[in-house]
C-alpha cells in the first residue's frame, strides 16, 4: 500500500502523524474538544523534528502579538488562498502543538498562515523558517506568565538574526515591535495603529522616557518611528506603498482595518496583489465567534461577542463600542489559567468610558469588576450570568464583552442568530 506521506519525512515522523490523527480523531468522537492540542503534543513527543519536517518546502508565515492574533490570522489564510491550498491553526491552538496539527494534513506542500503564542515564536519560528513573521503588537495580558514586555521584545529581536531569509512585517506605532523589527535583516514597516501606549512609556532601548506626538513617536537615542510604506489612514482608507486604496472588510472597527493591512502587506511577500488580498478577506463576518450575535436565553435578547483580554484590548473595544448605538454592556470576566491567574490589569482599564451606559456585570471575578465600576463611578449590576443579565434590559441586543475563558463558555451555552442569508 502507498504510503500517504512524502519521502522526505522520516519512519519516526510518519509514525508521529499517524499518532495525531488517530489522537485527534479519539478527542472528537469523544467530546473533548478539537483535538488539536492533543493530538500535537503526542507527536512531537514521538518524533521532535516533526516540525521542520513537516515545514519544509512550504510558503509559510508566522503571526505573532499580545492581541489580534487570531483574526491577522484568519485574514492572511484568506489571502494566501487565492494561490492555492493554505493550512492554519486560526483556531486559537498557537503553540507548538497547535501549529503542528495545522500541518499535519496534506497536501503538505500547501502554504500555511500559523498563529503562534508570543513567547512560543521563537520555538515555532526556527523549526518553521516561515518567509515571513508578523509583529502586531507587545502589552501586558496574562500577568502569571507574559507580563514584562521587554523581555518578549528582546526575544523576537534575537530571533531575527537566526532568520535571515524572513521578512518581518512590523507595526510602527508600536515602540517595543519597532526595536524588536530592528534586529532583522528585512522589514516591511506598516501603520496598524496603536490606541493602548501605557505599556510603551520608555525606550526599549536606553530606558528613557519617550517623545510622543500625532505623528509618531522618538527617543533622545535615536530610536523613533519609522515611516511605513502601508497604514490605516482612514476608516476605510490605507496608504499602499505610494498611493491610496479604498479598502471595506466586513470585521468592524479600525483595528480590524489595521489587521487587514498587515495581513495584505505579508501576503504581498508571497505574491498576492492587494486587491485580490482585501477580496479575499470580505465576508468575514466572525472570527471564533468574535463580533458574532447569539440568543441570550429565551426572551429574544440578541447579544454581540466581544473579547477583551487584557488593557490593550479594552482599550480597542471601547473604540469600537463607541462606532455602535449606545446598547447596554454586560461584562463576564473570569481569572481561570488560560485567562491569567491575576486579574489586577482591570485598575488600568479606563472603564470611566462607560459612563451613560447601562452596564451588567458577571463573570467569576465580578466582585472584583464591580469594585473597579464602583471606584470609575460608573452605576452597574451584578448577576449570576450573561443570560440572565441579559433578561434585565429593556433593548433587544446587548454588547457582551468577555475575556477569554468566559467568552469560550459563552459559546459553549448560547446559539448564534440565524439569518436568512
């Protein structure tokens, strides 16, 4: 019988993947989930070079930062698909084990789009060699694991020197990406933007505090912002190496304008032209079920997902809150492992932008949020869950923001609205 693997891949790997895909199969005939996670780790514990095995011979790139991950993702697997066949792991799965069940499904020659973890890039990203590695963005998120900044800056700038045939494709408005781009031998500087800077007040490089203005950002040491040949510079406006694009995705907001623009500039690294990119990446209307509406329990109470999981991603919530009719907000907000263990980053948040809403909260921390609310003086309510927060308000839809492990359980209870498209 023909073996379905290449050659090139060795005994130990190909039983590896034969290992993943009965794991991964087992995990979801048995409930447990996608299997991904699994699966991925059982083989790398057969074979540990399964990675760059499977890498070899494909277009590949890595997209890494505290936030957006997963829509840049999305977005550059829908480009990278007017090529041909493209493997991702845009599930959220993005540490070494999720990147490896992403490829390990022929055709195994496809390109491949990975979402990987911040502090898993540098792992992922030499067994990979990707042609291209997405820097979106640096800020504190799980306190328990990722919160100094810096050390992750200085982990992507060493990667750079073990990656000389990649180009990086950098936000600029972000001063710790910026000195971690610096360290690579080719970048494509793109304007994504930046709305969160308190994670950003000194220079990644001498310490000192930085200059900022309206246009960009320095350092008395020399390190500044440099000038980036795409950016966001409307709401559906990009510059484009020299000339300006009307540019419409179905993913609301100017953050996912700003996701499409470097998902668009690395897909251009492989051949992609811009207009077929930003084709590509319309009728998108969720991502994991972010910016999707679902039935709040049984009273036709519709409510739209958002995550937020750190400052950062508040921060661009509230921006996009503020693009919408001024609903009610319930907020669910755990502290379980994947989320962080500590949950003291809410006293940062600028919840004081709330005021004038009718705001419910819940969640298994919603002590700890309605004494920030109380403290921001933002009037508010507590209750068990986001359905039957949902049953208190007199408006038909609600924005529901949660953070990572409360969203997921969201999902996992409610039913998304059904249209008739």
């Amino acid at each position: 019988m023909t073996t379905p693997f290449p050659r090139r891949f060795s005994a130990r790997t190909r039983a590896a993947l034969a290992v993943e895909k009965l794991a991964s199969s087992a995990s979801r005939r048995l409930g447990r989930g996608s299997g991904e996670m699994i699966g991925g780790k059982l083989a790398l514990r057969v074979s540990p070079q399964i990675l760059s095995e499977v890498a070899t011979g494909r277009m590949a790139a890595c997209v890494s930062g505290t936030n957006g991950k997963t829509t840049t993702t999305r977005l550059l697997a829908r480009a990278l698909g007017t090529l041909g066949p493209v493997r991702s792991n845009s599930g959220g799965a993005n540490m070494a084990a999720g990147v490896l069940a992403a490829l390990s499904r022929p055709p195994y020659d496809a390109a491949a789009a990975l979402e990987v973890d911040e502090i898993w890039l540098p792992r992922v990203a030499r067994e990979v060699q990707p042609r291209a590695v997405l820097l979106l963005n640096i800020s504190r998120d799980q306190l328990d694991r990722s919160n100094e900044t810096r050390r992750i800056a200085s982990l992507w700038r060493s990667l750079g020197a073990e990656l000389p045939g990649a180009t990086v494709v950098a936000n600029v408005d972000d001063p710790l990406v910026v000195w971690a781009a610096s360290g690579w031998s080719s970048q494509t500087w793109v304007s994504a933007g930046q709305n969160w800077t308190a994670d950003a007040m000194v220079c990644p490089q001498c310490a000192r505090l930085l200059h900022r203005n309206a246009t960009g950002w320095w350092c008395g040491c020399g390190l500044a912002r440099p000038e980036p040949i795409v950016a966001v510079t409307g709401p559906s406006e990009l510059l484009w190496f020299g000339r300006q694009l009307t540019a419409s995705i179905d993913l609301p907001g100017r953050v996912n304008l700003g996701n499409a623009a470097m998902a668009a500039a690395a897909a251009k690294l492989f051949g992609v032209e811009v207009e077929h990119a930003l084709a590509a990446m319309t009728g998108l209307g969720d991502v994991q079920g972010r910016y999707q509406e679902v039935e709040l329990g049984e009273n036709g109470i519709r409510g739209r997902l958002l995550l937020a999981k750190n400052p950062a991603g508040w921060v661009e919530m509230m921006e996009l809150l503020n693009t919408a009719p001024a609903r009610p907000v319930i907020i669910d907000f755990n502290s379980q492992t994947a989320d962080g263990r500590d949950p003291s980053w809410i006293w940062d948040v600028p919840f004081e932008r709330l005021a004038g809403r009718q705001v419910l909260v819940t969640g298994g921390r919603k002590e700890d949020v309605s004494v920030r609310l109380a403290y921001a003086e933002v009037p508010h309510t507590v209750h068990p869950d986001a359905e039957s927060a949902a049953a208190t308000v007199n408006e038909k839809i609600v924005d529901v923001v949660a953070n990572y492990t409360a969203f997921r359980d969201i999902l996992g209870r409610v039913a998304p609205v059904r249209t008739n498209t």
